[in-house]
C-alpha cells in the first residue's frame, strides 16, 4: 500500500491536507539525504546540514498531527513553512544536486503547510 493509499482512508482529511502530508514526508526524506550527502562535502556546510535536521523532524512531526487531527496542526504548519522556507534558502545557495534538488522539494512543502496554516 502507498502512502497515498492510506492517505485516502483517513477520513477527516481533505485534498489539501493530503497533499501537505506527502510534502512533509517528501521534504523529511530530502532533508534527511540532503543532510547525509553535505556531511561529505567537508566546511562551509554546518548550517545546511543544521537545518535540513531541523526539517526533517518538523515536516515529519506536522505530518504526524495532520493525520491525528491534532488541534495544533495549523500552529506546526505556520512554523513548517518558516522553517522550510529558511532550508531551501540555504540549500539553493550550495551547487550540489542535492542541495538543489532538496531546495525545490522544500519551496513545493514551505507552500502547502502556508495553505495550511492560513
């Protein structure tokens, strides 16, 4: 079964709402591999690496109360799209693919959990 899948069973979510799961979780997984290959890449790399961290236990926790119907969701979701936002700065100050690619990822989730938090 697909993450989207399950997505489709849980009731209480709607379209917008589903979507900014699979963006939380896509970002996390980004951040996770983005953090993980700039570890590698020697100085100059500590912040990018910071913040992806901070990402990915972030959009996988909004991810989280999302699903649960948490009353808090909205307050993750407006400190979600700060926080994304502030990585993929970072990252599309960097040449890496990786660092690109977790860029793009993370403006995509930075405005879902805006939609959310509105």
């Amino acid at each position: 079964m697909t993450l989207q899948d399950t997505l489709s069973e849980i009731d209480h979510l709607d379209d917008e709402q589903r979507e900014c799961i699979e963006n939380c979780f896509e970002a996390a997984a980004a951040c996770e591999w983005c953090a993980d290959a700039c570890a590698g890449e020697g100085e100059g790399m500590a912040e990018c690496i910071r913040l992806c961290r901070d990402v990915a236990d972030h959009a996988s926790l909004h991810a989280r109360f999302m699903a649960r119907d948490s009353g808090y969701s909205s307050k993750m979701a407006e400190d979600c799209a700060e926080l994304c936002q502030e990585c993929a700065d970072e990252c599309s100050q960097h040449d890496n693919d990786h660092c690109q690619l977790c860029a793009d990822v993370l403006e995509e989730c930075a405005e879902s959990c805006r939609s959310m938090a509105a």
